[in-house]
C-alpha cells in the first residue's frame, strides 16, 4: 500500500486509518474478534490505527495493544484522542496537560512495550503521576 505523509510531521501513514470505536462493550466485545480484524488490516498495509480513551472506558486501547502485542510497534502509528469524562474524578477529562500526561501514560501501559523509545515519548517524567479511574 502506499504511504502518504501525515501533515508536515514526517510521518508516513497509510491512506486509510482503521477505526478502533467499536472494538469492545460499545460494538464487538470479543477481543478475538477484534484483534483478527486489527491483524488483517496490518497485513493488508495499514499502518495508521486510531482509537480513544472513551471508547468502551479504555477497552478499545487494550484490545489494540493485545494485537500488537507480537508485531513490531514502530511501524504502526497509533492515534488515541482525549477531553471526554471518564470516571467520576472531575480531572479525568479534558485538555489539561495534567490529564493528557495521565492518559497518555495509562494508553502506553495498555499497548505495551515498544520497540522504539522515541514513540513512547510523552512528556517530562515529573509530570503527574495519577491513574485514569476505573469508571461506574
């Protein structure tokens, strides 16, 4: 498939995205399921996955870090979103730095280690160190 730059960034991205909203309670809540399609489209050239941390409470994210949990990471870009409520903590939502950092933490730990550092890349490590809620 060929790759196309995304913006100005440098980074190279398969003309198609593939949407993770209904991996999980919201769609399909068998994991299986889903990391079959998240490995067909890999194969297929998919390089670019989006998700978010409201989609299914979190479970979208770790369902896509189960499918990647045995490919190689650095040459999937992974886009994740963040401002929607997610639990009864009034700061686990928004576009605080406080909040992105958390979020952004607790995403990295759902898909699991890398092989490229520089992906994991989310911020000074004096940032807050807070964990997103379980959720009602």
């Amino acid at each position: 498939m060929e790759l196309h730059n995304l913006g100005r960034t440098g980074i190279k991205v398969s003309p198609l995205c593939l949407g993770a909203m209904m991996f999980g309670a919201w769609g399909n809540p068998n994991h299986d399921d889903s990391i079959r399609i998240i490995h067909r489209a890999l194969d297929a050239g998919i390089n670019f996955i989006d998700t978010a941390d409201v989609y299914s409470q979190g479970e979208s994210e770790v369902i896509v870090g189960k499918a990647l949990a045995d490919k190689d990471r650095s040459s999937v870009v992974l886009a994740t979103k963040v401002h929607a409520q997610m639990g009864d903590d009034p700061n686990a939502q928004g576009n605080s730095r406080r909040w992105i950092i958390a979020n952004a933490r607790t995403v990295c730990d759902a898909w699991g280690p890398t092989t490229s550092t520089s992906t994991r890349s989310i911020g000074p490590t004096r940032a807050s160190t807070s964990t997103r809620p379980s959720g009602p």
